[in-house]
C-alpha cells in the first residue's frame, strides 16, 4: 500500500506501508522514497512504528518555503515535502499517514 506524496518535474516521492504478518522487530515496514532529483529512502522498523502510532507523533502542516507544497513529518523524519493538489487538507492527509502506518503495523487500515 503506497500514497504518492510529492510530483514535479524532476521528483516524486511516495510513502509506503509494507504489512509483514510476521516480522522481526528491526524489520522495515514503512517507508519513504524520493526519486529523482536528491533522491533518497528512509525506512522506519516495526518497533519505530509502535512508538510513532502510539505516541501520535504524526504531523503536518500546510505551510512550506516552497509554493503548493506542505510539510509532514513523521517520528524522527521532520519536515518532508507533499504537493497541496496530492493531498489539499492536511488534517487529513495526517489521517492517511496513520492508516497507513496502522497498515503496516497490523495490516488493516
């Protein structure tokens, strides 16, 4: 299960929930790609997850440096960019983020 969160013409990067029915702890069941331009990947384990979705430590804001863009972030991944035509509302696009880590954490959304 993915969410496309930023398109441009030299980007794009997507959040991704990888549901394990039975992973390790340290395995990575979430995680960001951007590619293209400073391309780069980050993943968060299944014990990051817990923590995350327990602590609510999911935000974002609809304001960037950047016009049509927001910014998210995600446990100790601050301040990523999303496109306003991808996801208009940021309360909730936060709720989709959720879900999606619910998704990776258990499966269901």
């Amino acid at each position: 299960m993915k969410i496309l969160v930023l398109e441009n013409s030299v980007q794009t990067a997507y959040l991704i929930g990888c549901y394990n029915q039975s992973p390790k702890i340290e395995d990575v069941i979430f995680k960001y790609s951007l590619q293209g331009k400073n391309a780069t990947e980050w993943g968060l384990n299944f014990r990051q997850v817990s923590v995350i979705l327990a602590g609510s430590d999911v935000k974002v804001t609809s304001k960037s440096k950047y016009s049509s863009t927001g910014m998210f972030t995600i446990g100790c991944y601050k301040n990523w960019l999303y496109n306003h035509n991808l996801h208009q509302n940021a309360s909730i696009f936060e709720d989709e983020i959720i879900k999606l880590l619910q998704f990776s954490l258990y499966g269901i959304s």
